[in-house]
C-alpha cells in the first residue's frame, strides 16, 4: 500500500496539470498564394486588442495569443478570412487555406476547429439567405418566419458538439442577428406608411 502512495499522487498532479485550460491559443495558419509577410489580428468587442504574426521561414505564420473568447479579425487579409476566426484560451487552431480560393480551400484542424467551421458555414448561409424576401412579408408571416430561422439556427448549435463558451457566443450573436433583421424590417415597415 504504502509503494502505491506515491503513484497515485503522481497520478493525481499529472491529471491536475494536464485538466488546467492554457492562458492561451496557439494559432498555426498556412496560407498559399498569399502576398504578405504577417497577419494582423484584431478583437471584434476590443478595439485596443492586435496582434501582430510573422511568417517563419516557411512561410507559415504561428504565435501564442492570450485571448478573450471571441470572434478575431485579420485585417490585412480579409479576403482570405471574410469571417474571422474565433478563438480562446486552450484553443490549439490550425488552419490552411489557399489565397487565391479561400471559400473552396479553407481548412481547420486542432482544438477549435469544429467552432470555426460553424461559423464559417453559418456565414454561407447567411450569405446566401434571401432577406429581401423576407423584408417584404406581412407582420405576421414575418414574425413567424424570424422565429422559424431562429430555431433553425439554434437547431445547428448542437451543444455537446461545440464548447460552452462557443455556445453562449454564438447564441448571443445570433439573438443580435435576429434582433438586426427584425429593426431593418420595422424601419422598413414605417416607411411603407
């Protein structure tokens, strides 16, 4: 018993360690076909947060970030990221995508990589989503539209696929997007009088 004492407590401190989140995501990114030497991230919420990622001889950019949960834009490649990237502490993203189609070449693998390909199909559909349809619908068949598309929505967001910190992100952003959608159609609505 006593020869099995400091295994255990062994065992215990490793399991500690390797349960405590890192302060940090690690961010491994190889764009082809892409013109710059480094990439710009900056918080949607925190306009004080950039940070700044410099290709390695390989041309691949990598860096550890010490981020808040949400959605990252890189700003001097845009077109290659029209989405952003979401990202959060323990996240260990990797991503691979080609400069010249990102929409038909991008790639996510590692810790966070499920979340990003949410939020890169829901964009795609958002993208595709007829709103002047819906823009032109009486009071009620909009109403009941919106609350269609919100449980369509929140249907996708199957939560014991994704984090918890993903899920209350993205649910919060999708209230907005609805809330969004409902003002335009109120503006609209006035100016039908």
């Amino acid at each position: 018993m006593k020869k099995l004492f400091p295994i255990v407590i062994a065992l215990l401190f490793a399991f500690n360690a390797n349960s405590q989140s890192k302060n940090y995501a690690s961010l491994k990114v190889k764009i082809a076909n892409l013109e710059v030497d480094s990439l710009v991230i900056i918080s949607y919420k925190n306009p004080n947060f950039k940070k700044v990622i410099k290709a390695d001889s390989d041309g691949v950019f990598k860096d550890t970030i010490n981020v808040k949960a949400d959605k990252y834009y890189v700003s001097n490649c845009s077109n290659v990221f029209p989405n952003g990237i979401y990202l959060n502490n323990g996240y260990d993203l990797k991503i691979t995508v080609d400069a010249k189609a990102p929409g038909k070449t991008m790639a996510f693998s590692g810790k966070g990589a499920t979340e990003n390909e949410f939020v890169t199909t829901f964009s795609k559909n958002e993208e595709n989503f007829d709103y002047e349809s819906l823009m032109q619908l009486d009071q009620s068949a909009f109403d009941k539209q919106t609350e269609q598309i919100r449980l369509n929505l929140f249907a996708t967001l199957d939560k014991k696929k994704y984090a918890s910190d993903f899920v209350v992100y993205q649910i919060g952003y999708l209230d907005n997007f609805i809330e969004m959608k409902t003002q335009a159609y109120k503006t609209i609505l006035e100016e039908r009088k």
